[in-house]
C-alpha cells in the first residue's frame, strides 16, 4: 500500500534526484527516495554483520590524517608471521 506524503528536501538534495530522474536511472523523485529508504534498511541489516562491521572500521582508519594510520610493512609483518610459525612448530616438537 502506498501513502501519499509531503517532503521537504534542500535544493541540493532536490537537484541531485532530478538528475537522477533526468538520467535515467529512476523513474520519479518519490523513487529515487524510496530507493534511499530502501538501501538505508539494508545498511541496517548489515551493520548487525561482523564482516560489515570490519568493512566499516577500515574505512574509518583509511580517513585517518597520515600520521595517525598504522604503519603496514608488508615484508616485516609476514616476517613476523613466519617466525610465529616456525615458533609454534618447534613448541609442538618439543611438547611444549
């Protein structure tokens, strides 16, 4: 069931659905919001998924300023994990 209802949107946000509609992607402004509506229900349901959760964080830390990232070097920390691993494998040799 539809239910005919008032929006108020900013110019930008007007202009923005217009082209949308111009364009071709959708058929009226009431779809381009409902398709917003629809996707941000999505995102809700998504959010609950820890890989989302993940996904998120990481774009969070790639906004970061520069000198607030975390250095990767990707030759040390697999140099890293190799010696873990050679480190486990002697343990378990040893009974350890």
């Amino acid at each position: 069931m539809n239910i005919k209802n008032a929006v108020t949107l900013s110019d930008e946000d007007l202009r923005y659905a217009e082209e949308l509609v111009e364009n071709g992607r959708f058929p009226s402004v009431s779809d381009v919001i409902s398709a917003g509506l629809t996707r941000m229900r999505m995102l809700d349901r998504v959010s609950e998924d820890p890989l989302a959760g993940m996904a998120d964080e990481i774009r969070r830390r790639a906004e970061l300023p520069e000198d607030q990232r975390i250095p990767f070097d990707g030759d040390t920390m697999f140099d890293e994990i190799r010696t873990l691993i050679r480190e486990r494998k002697a343990a378990k040799v040893h009974g350890v």
